[in-house]
C-alpha cells in the first residue's frame, strides 16, 4: 500500500509509486503500515472510552432544574386568561 505522503521525509508521493521520489523509501525501507500510522498519535488498542469521560468531564452528574415557579405562574395566568377570554366569547 503506497501512503500518500512519505513516513522517512514527509514529501508528497504518486499514486502507484513504487517508491518515495525524495529519498527513495519503499515497502522493504518503511512503508510498513505501522511506519505509515506510527506518526499520527493515534490511540492504541487498550483505549477506555469511560476512563477518558471520567478524567475529562469528571464524576459530575448534571441535575435537570425544572421549570421554576415564575414560569409556572406564568402558563396558569396565560391558561387562566384563555378561559376567560373563551368564557365572554360564547356568552
């Protein structure tokens, strides 16, 4: 498999090539798939997906408020004034 840029030089390399134009890296000198991703820092097999939430976000639980008693207040008057438009509307 040809990587797209070189692991040995870092330069840009063909499609097909059959070795680095710069500095002359094939499969047998480190074309290797683990030279082609060794550079990229990428996470290895063992990673623990809640280990990384813990130590990220920490043991934090997010409670939800709920809607406090000023909106509750709010929707009764608006229902309330509803009703009683309704009400004179029909009479």
């Amino acid at each position: 498999m040809t990587p797209e840029v070189c692991p040995n030089c870092g330069a840009d390399v063909p499609r097909r090539a059959r070795a680095c134009p710069e500095c002359g890296a094939d499969e047998q000198t480190g074309w290797s798939e683990e030279a082609a991703y060794g550079g990229l820092d990428l996470p290895d097999d063992s990673f623990n997906y809640d280990e990384f939430v813990e130590r990220e976000f920490g043991d934090k639980k997010i409670k939800p408020q709920g809607i406090k008693w000023f909106w509750w207040t709010v929707a009764l008057v608006l229902v309330l004034v509803f009703l009683f438009g309704m009400l004179r509307w029909f009479k």
